[in-house]
C-alpha cells in the first residue's frame, strides 16, 4: 500500500513511458560510479575489537562515553568485572574469579580441548574452572552439535519407556 508510487514509478520506466505529473526525473549522461579502471582501492586492516575492549577502558579510566545512556549502559556491565594487574576478571558473589578472555580465543580453547585426551565432553566442566566469555556455553553447545562422533556417541537413554496411559473420555 505505501509503495504505491514507487511501483507506479518502476512500471512507467519498464514501459518506457513518462513519469505523471510531480515527479522529478534525472537523466544521466554519464555513469554515476567510476570504471573499474579509474577506482583505487587501498585495503586497510580492520581493527577488530572484543567484548572486553570497552569494559576494559572503562575500568581503567582511559575513556568514558560522553552518551548519559551509553554511560549509565557501560557502569552497570562493569558491576560484575574488575581490574586486576590489567587483566580483565568476571566476578560473582559466590563464584571464583575467571579471567575473561576473547571469543576467537575461547573457541580455539574449545576446540582443543575437545579434540585433546581428555576431549572426551570435559569441555564445559574444564573452561569452568577459571576462564570467562559471554558466549562460552553457546560455543561449547556449538561445537558438540557440530562434532561427528559426539552426535553418534551421545547419551542414550537405556531405561524402558513408562507404560501408556489411556486418556478416557469425559
């Protein structure tokens, strides 16, 4: 309904036809874009920044966000994070102190682990014990339901099945 115009517009130029009345038409007698030829393309690397970029220079005062919201947003994630020695921690009431580490770096932790002796789904119960990333359990959920043998080799359930129950009607 609110493209109407537009489609009218669009069913005009594939006919070939004049636009109606009050419609700006441009004609262009040249190409809007440079040839392939004439563009220069300069590739710069990308600066690639984790989770933990803007909690650390928050924490460590080297930068606040002038944004009251964006403030008020970066003081109440950084409740649950301290600074220690420049290192980044996550920290709980009643939880030890993980160190929190990038998510490219946390997946390759997982997949070592995983593919290690003791590889065998000790994934979660190891990264557990000290180390921290927002998405660590959606990375070791991944990664199990990605991995061939972990789907053949996975827990069945060798208990029979409860007897069923006849639903009566009423």
């Amino acid at each position: 309904m609110g493209n109407g115009q537009a489609d009218a517009l669009e069913k005009a130029a594939a006919m070939g036809k004049d636009p109606s009345l009050g419609t700006i038409l441009e004609t262009l007698h040249q190409p809007a874009t440079k040839s392939l030829d004439e563009t220069v393309a300069t590739i710069l690397p990308i600066e690639t920044t984790n989770w933990r970029t803007p909690l650390l220079s928050f924490l460590s005062g080297t930068e606040k966000p002038n944004d009251p919201v964006a403030l008020r947003r970066i003081q109440h994630r950084a409740r649950g994070y301290r600074l220690i020695q420049g290192a980044l921690y996550n920290t709980d009431v009643c939880a030890p102190l993980l160190r929190c580490i990038a998510r490219p770096e946390g997946a390759n932790l997982i997949q070592k682990i995983h593919e290690g002796l003791c590889g065998n789904h000790l994934v979660t119960r190891t990264l557990l014990q000290g180390l921290y990333w927002p998405t660590i359990m959606s990375d070791a959920e991944d990664l199990v339901c990605t991995c061939q043998e972990c789907q053949w080799m996975g827990r069945r359930s060798h208990r029979p099945p409860p007897p069923l129950q006849p639903i009566v009607p009423v």
